[in-house]
C-alpha cells in the first residue's frame, strides 16, 4: 500500500488537491506541498488549518520549495519526504522532468494536463503521442504508476466514455464533450485557471472527425446546448487534451469537445489577440526588455484562486454520447454539476478548481488501495470507472446520467 502525497505546484488546483488529501489522510499519510514559491505552499496550509480539513492530525503537513525542472532536485525531495505518490499540478511544462524523478525514485505519478513544451503550443496530434506515451515501455519495465490527465476535463470525462463503453454501449458513433461555467466572479475578465495555458489551447483546435485529425479555427463552430440545472448555454469547438488518448483508446467515430464562452468574453479574447497580447513569441520594449506578450497578459490578470470569494452560479461538465445498444440508438449525457459557493464554503476555492482538484486525490486513494496501481503508464479511460466514479461521488463531484 503507498503513503505519504508530494503535491507539485501551489496554484488553485493544487489548493483544492491539499484540502481533499487532508481530509483523506488517514489513507493517503503525510502531504507535503511543494513549488517554487514556498510562501504560496504556506498559504494553502493555512487554508486547510483554517478549514480544520484535517481528518487525522497525527499526520503531517508541510511545505518545501522545489524547481520542478531540476529531476536531481526533485529525486532528491521525494526521497527526503519518503513520498509514494506524486501528484503534478504545476505548470505542464515540467511534467516530463517529474516524470523522470519519478521513474527514478520507483514512486507512482499523475498529472491533469498534457506535456506541452513552451515554444511549441498545439503540436500535432495525438499530443500523448509526442511526449508522455513514449515512457510508456520504461514504466511498464520498471513496475511504474504513471496516471495521465486525472482532472477533470481531461480526467472524469474520460472515466465517463470508458463507463458508457463498458454499460451503456455496445457500439459508440459520437462523443461530444462540454464544458460550460454559468457562473459570475465579478471580474472585469478573468480566466479560471493559469491564463498562459488557458490561452495556447486557442492557437489550433484539433478534433477527432469520422476517425481523422482534422483543424478548425478557435471560436470558428459554435452550437446552443440546453444543459441540465444551467439551462441553455453557447459552447464553441475547441481543441482539448482527452481527445489525444480518446481517439486511441475509445472505439468512437468522431470525439469533439465543446468549451462554454459568452459573448462578451469572445469580445475580450478578441481584441486582446488582434493587438497581440495572446503571442507566445518573444518582443522587445523600448528599453530593450525581452518579454513574452501572453506572460505580460497572465501577470495582469486576476489569480484564477482569487476569484473564488465572490464567485456565484454553477457549472456543468459532461459528455453527449450516442451509439447502439442491443441493435438500437442510444443517447446519454453522463455529467456533474458544481456549485461555486459551496466550493469556497468546503475549501476557500472556486468550483473550476474543484473540480480539476478533487480527480487526482480520488486516483491517489485509489494507487493507495491498490485499485489503480497499474505499475504501467495508463490514461483514465484504460482504468476501470466505476470505483473512480463511486468515490468522487463521495468527495464532492456526484455523477449523473440524463438518457435522452
């Protein structure tokens, strides 16, 4: 059985991580909570403190500073905290580097994001197929449990299509899956995670299409979706990391993924790409000072975790899916809905974080308990959903299944 989480990174979806695995740490032991910047570490333990979150206080709670991108140091730090379990919610620019710590340290890794490199945003697809996947002969060699995408979306959404194969399908034809927030921070704009990576996702939208790659422009297809408790919401095509292991993993002729924009943001996002704020390419003041446009954006920008105070409405995740069953059309929408408040009620954050938090401390209970220590690289969708599914209904993100 492992004990002991090392969480990476200190953002909202880290926030939201340590709070869950405090609450779970009779099974899951110590936690230590590491980034470059220790006081933000700090900060999330004394949220969880002031939550009184921790359900066994004979178990510790710790912070350390790491370099994400230096594997000796990090070796190094999960050797020193004896940590079994690492879960990767830093930026996805360091997920191979921590991979690599963990291959070498023999202890079970996850992350809730693809590996992107900085220069190198939307690569060609499959993207798992660039990076992560080729490991995957090394963790099978090696007895390593390395979880890919174990947030939501990609994460749950994935749990979702391998529970529809395994009860509700026998053959799939389309999985559309759609992500809104009809919800209100009160915000000028603001994204509801890390803007930088929020932002490369719109640079190509790759969708999975009668079984081929094929690439729209963002914003470019749009649909109106009535969404159970949120009512009717636009969603526009968008690019998105699940479809890159759906596509392999799930029998599906065509996989797509919806995200939910109002006008207003499109607005926004607009005019902050025509003046060229959304670059990743490199310019130069007048002062001569080198800087990247999209990393100016994101440092004037609201902190996705600040938004969480005020934050009002809900939001709906899930997937439209439609094949046969027993010779005849089928249709299901499997989903969770999240309610912002109740989120900043339980642990101080807002629901996006919520509920890209609470998945990888599910899979982490589950390594735990030896019902998904693969001791090989997996997706979501290759693991059995259901133990997944029952225990998120636990923690906060209750499933349902509308059939239409």
């Amino acid at each position: 059985m492992k004990k002991n989480v090392l969480i990476i990174g200190a953002g909202g979806v880290a926030h939201v991580a340590a709070h869950k695995c405090a609450q779970n740490n009779e099974i899951l032991g110590d936690i230590c909570i590491a980034s470059r910047k220790k006081h933000k570490c700090d900060a999330i333990i004394e949220s969880v403190q002031r939550k009184n979150n921790m359900k066994d206080k004979t178990k510790k709670l710790y912070s350390r500073e790491i370099d994400a991108f230096d594997i000796p140091a990090a070796i190094k730090l999960i050797k020193e905290t004896n940590s079994q379990i690492v879960i990767n919610l830093a930026t996805p620019y360091v997920n191979m580097p921590l991979m690599e710590a963990c291959i070498q340290s023999g202890v079970a890794y996850m992350d809730t994001a693809v590996h992107e490199e900085p220069d190198k945003p939307c690569e060609n697809p499959p993207w798992y197929a660039n990076y992560e996947w080729k490991r995957k002969d090394l963790c099978r060699e090696k007895g390593i449990t390395a979880i890919l995408g174990v947030g939501f979306d990609p994460g749950v959404v994935n749990a979702y299509c391998a529970k529809a194969a395994k009860h509700y399908f026998d053959t799939i034809d389309t999985i559309d899956m759609m992500d809104v927030n009809a919800g209100d921070h009160g915000k000028y704009f603001a994204t509801n995670f890390d803007p930088e990576i929020n932002f490369r996702e719109f640079v190509k939208v790759w969708s999975w299409i009668d079984k081929k790659w094929v690439m729209n422009k963002i914003h470019s297809i749009k649909k109106v979706y009535d969404f159970p408790v949120v009512g009717k919401q636009t969603v526009y095509l968008s690019g998105h990391d699940e479809i890159h292991s759906l596509s392999n993993n799930i029998d599906a002729n065509s996989i797509r993924f919806w995200m939910g924009f109002s006008d207003y943001y499109i607005n926004v996002f607009t005019v902050l790409t025509k003046l060229g704020l959304t670059s990743v390419v490199p310019i130069k003041t007048a002062e001569g000072v080198e800087v990247v446009p999209l990393k100016v954006l994101k440092a004037v920008l609201p902190d996705p975790l600040s938004l969480a105070p005020n934050y009002t409405g809900k939001t709906c995740i899930g997937n439209q899916i439609r094949g046969k069953k027993d010779g005849k059309d089928k249709e299901i929408f499997i989903y969770n809905t999240c309610d912002h408040a109740q989120c900043y009620k339980e642990v101080e954050a807002q629901a996006i974080c919520y509920t890209a938090g609470v998945p990888p401390v599910a899979a982490a209970i589950l390594i735990a308990k030896s019902i998904w220590d693969t001791k090989t690289m997996v997706n979501v969708e290759e693991l059995d959903p259901d133990p997944f599914i029952e225990l998120l209904n636990t923690m906060g993100l209750p499933t349902e299944i509308r059939e239409t």
